[in-house]
C-alpha cells in the first residue's frame, strides 16, 4: 500500500490498516520539496509502526516513473490531495491503472470529488458544521456549539471510512479482479454519523437541535469534589435503578415526562452533589445505572478497563526514544510488539525500489538529478 498523505484522515486510515497488517509505504517528498507537507511530530499516528517510507519528486519524470513502477506492485494507494491534483503529477486513476488494472485508488478529501465544494479547503471544525453535527451539540458559556474534544470528523467521518471503503474495494476485487478509484468525503462521512437525527427529519419533518440535556437522564452531573459523571440511563429498567440509587423513586414511572423534566434535573443534580465523582462511579458504575465518570487524558491513560485491554503499548523512536502510544484497534488481535517505530530521517527508498526491480545504477542516476532521497 502507498500513502502519499502526510496528515488527516488518509493517515489515520492507513495507520490502522497497518496495524492490521497491511504493508503500508509513505511517500514524501524530497528534501527541496519537504515545505510542502506538514510534518507532525514523532509520536503522531503512531509513530508510523510498521511503515517504510521513500521520498520522491513527483513532479520530476524519474520520480513520477519510480511511484508508477511501485504502483504496479501495489493493491492500494492513499492520498489526500485536492481534487485533480494527482491528475496534473501524472499519477492519477488512469495513470494508476494503465500500470496496474487492479490498483485501488483510495482519494480522501473534505468535501468529495465533485460538488460545488469540492476545491474548498476546511478542517474537522468545517466537516462537523456543514453535516449538521456543530447544531446538534450542545452549547458552551456563549450560546455556541460546543467544538468536539477529538478530531471526529478526521477519524470517524474520513479515515475509517475510508479503512472500510478499501476493504470493500479489496473484497470486490478478489472476486471481478476489477481495481477502483474511490471518492472519500469527510463530510459526506460526517453525515451519515449523523443518519438518526437527518432520517427522523426526512421522514417526520422533527427538526433536530441541540440534544445534550434534552432528558434528566441523559445528561451531565457535577459531584461533591467538583468532578462530572455521564449519566445515559436511556432504557426503564436502567432509569429506574438509577433514580432508586439516587434516593429519587418519584421520578421512576415520568422518565418521558416533558413536564417534569427541570425538577427531574434538580434533584438529581442534588443528588449528585453529595458525594465524590469516584464514589458515585463506583457504586453506580456496576449497577445498571449507565453512569460513568468523565475522564481527563492522565486518568485514561492509568484507567484499569483500557489496561486490561491492552489499549497501550510501548515503543522506542529510533531518534526520540522511549513512547508509549495507543495500541492497534481490536486490541488484543494485534501483537504491538511486532510493529517496528521506524526513522523517518532515514529512508527506506533504495530498499523499497529494489524489492520492485529498479537496479542500483538507475537508483544512483535518480537520486544524482533530485528525482528521490
């Protein structure tokens, strides 16, 4: 697999499919071209385990020649570039599969390949407001959405639709042997994270607005010490336990009871605030109440369920040193220990094009007139 994306959804994506074992090459550019892409620091998207990486100058003949002649080997490439922009390297659909009919093209971009915003540049902010997602959020000190505390749009919206998008494609080619040019927008992603509110909608005109504290019972309390528990007591039976372990029986049998809805609230905040975020947790947590505490970073990094998990692991950074970093997704399925944390300062280009047949002296010749590095 090559990835030409330095950073976003594409990233994410072929970060997971490495994870779950797929060969992935970066490619980036060549030292005088190394303005034109971000570069995010060590421990971003994993470190890059598990991945080689060649640097190439796309917009020379030599370094257009050495992607095509890694193309022909590949199953898919990932990319991130505005629409058209592979087109004019010279290396897009068509170029890619004159070289390899069964190539995958996986194209990733903010709003699709098509459409009136198509060349619009934006970010997760961008795909989040036009989806619908930013309204439907609850609202901060000023009336406003509320921004998302993860990049929702970059990894659930685009890169792991496009993880699915590519093994679709892949399962589809093992059986009409036919490649495909896939068109991966993060805000058409974003939308169908939002198909319960767009459908209800559609089908009986219920404008959606903001849903957070629509219900007593799906809502946010503050504790005695200040800290806050998550509280999605949706279904009657879970609602009844937590009104009966909250000292607030009277509410069991209005839980859709618009009326009752602010003194609902009030006497479970009140409740809320006589004991610590950890004691209410711990008593409510194993009792079918649908209550959590609210977690900052340090305390999901030390939590016991992600540990049991194996939700981290340890790595070495060649030039950096010691990491710990999430580990792959499904954990548990994927031994981290085998995903080597490579160094991008040093390149893996001379091996990668070797393993496809280009001979030593071609190599010299490419890297004396800039085409890679």
């Amino acid at each position: 697999m090559l990835d030409l994306a330095s950073v976003g959804p594409a990233v994410r994506a072929t970060r997971w499919l490495a994870d779950w074992g797929a060969a992935v090459v970066k490619v980036g550019p060549v030292p005088a071209d190394g303005n034109v892409q971000v570069a995010p620091p060590a421990y971003a998207y994993g470190a890059h385990r598990g991945m080689r990486r060649v640097m190439l100058n796309l917009k020379s003949d030599a370094g257009r020649d050495a992607f095509l002649r890694l193309a022909a080997t590949a199953d898919v490439v990932a990319e991130s570039f505005r629409p058209g922009v592979i087109d004019r390297l010279g290396i897009g659909y068509d170029a890619l599969r004159a070289a390899n009919p069964g190539i995958v093209l996986c194209s990733t971009t903010g709003f699709g390949q098509s459409g009136p915003r198509a060349a619009w540049a934006g970010h997760d902010i961008n795909y989040l407001a036009v989806s619908g997602y930013l309204h439907c959020s609850g609202r901060d000190e000023r009336g406003a959405p509320a921004l998302a505390g993860a990049t929702i749009a970059d990894s659930a919206g685009g890169g792991l639709q496009a993880v699915a998008a590519i093994c679709a494609a892949l399962t589809a080619r093992a059986t009409t042997g036919e490649g495909a040019h896939l068109d991966v927008s993060i805000a058409d992603g974003v939308l169908s994270l939002m198909s319960l509110a767009v459908d209800e909608y559609l089908a009986e005109g219920v404008e959606p607005g903001p849903r957070h504290g629509l219900y007593a019972w799906y809502d946010l309390y503050e504790a005695s010490d200040r800290g806050w528990l998550a509280v999605g007591a949706i279904e009657p039976r879970f609602f009844a336990n937590l009104c009966r372990a909250l000292g607030c029986g009277q509410w069991v049998e209005r839980q859709y009871d618009d009326d009752a809805v602010d003194a609902m609230r009030a006497d479970f905040a009140a409740a809320f605030a006589t004991r610590t975020r950890d004691e209410w947790a711990a008593e409510l947590g194993p009792a079918d109440t649908c209550v959590s505490a609210v977690l900052d970073i340090p305390e999901v990094v030390a939590d016991e369920q992600f540990g049991a998990r194996g939700a981290f692991v340890d790595a070495v950074h060649p030039t950096t040193g010691a990491l710990r970093q999430v580990a792959a997704p499904l954990a548990g399925q994927v031994d981290a220990t085998t995903l080597a944390v490579p160094d991008f300062a040093d390149p893996h280009t001379d091996e990668v094009l070797a393993e496809v047949g280009i001979d030593a002296g071609t190599i010299a010749a490419w890297r004396a007139e800039g085409a890679i590095a």
